[in-house]
C-alpha cells in the first residue's frame, strides 16, 4: 500500500504523515510513505488546500490532519 502526504512540509504536513504510519502499523499493513512536496504535482493530484493524505493514488483527504483512528477507518475500507 502506497501512503502520500502531500505538503509543504508544516508540522500538520508531519503530524498526517506520523498518524497515517501509526494506522497503517496498527492494521499491520505492508505500506510505504512518500511525501510529496511539489506544488505542481500536488496541484495536479486536485489539492487544493494541504495537508493531504492519499492512498493508492486516491486522495482521501484534504485540509486537515486526520487522527489516527480516521486513518485506520479509511485504510480499512
């Protein structure tokens, strides 16, 4: 499972991507983070307002940090 935070790289951008490992290590998936940083590629992934979680290439969530709790309801569907 592929896991991206996208953002700058503000604390909220961090915080997303310790809770989204912390669901993931939780569910006991096999998964990977990659952060994306780039205003571009962020722009062509339709985010608008950062930070944002995508999995598999589908954005989940935007604009805010999800607890990890959301996280793992997300990755479990």
């Amino acid at each position: 499972m592929k896991l991206q935070i996208l953002g700058k790289g503000c604390a909220k951008c961090v915080a997303l991507g310790e809770h989204a490992s912390a669901a993931a290590q939780a569910l006991g998936l096999d998964y990977e983070i990659e952060k994306v940083t780039d205003m571009n590629a962020i722009i062509d992934a339709g985010v608008i307002t950062t930070p944002a979680l995508a999995v598999n290439g589908e954005v989940k969530s935007a604009g805010k940090v999800l607890s990890v709790e959301e996280i793992k309801k997300l990755l479990s569907t």
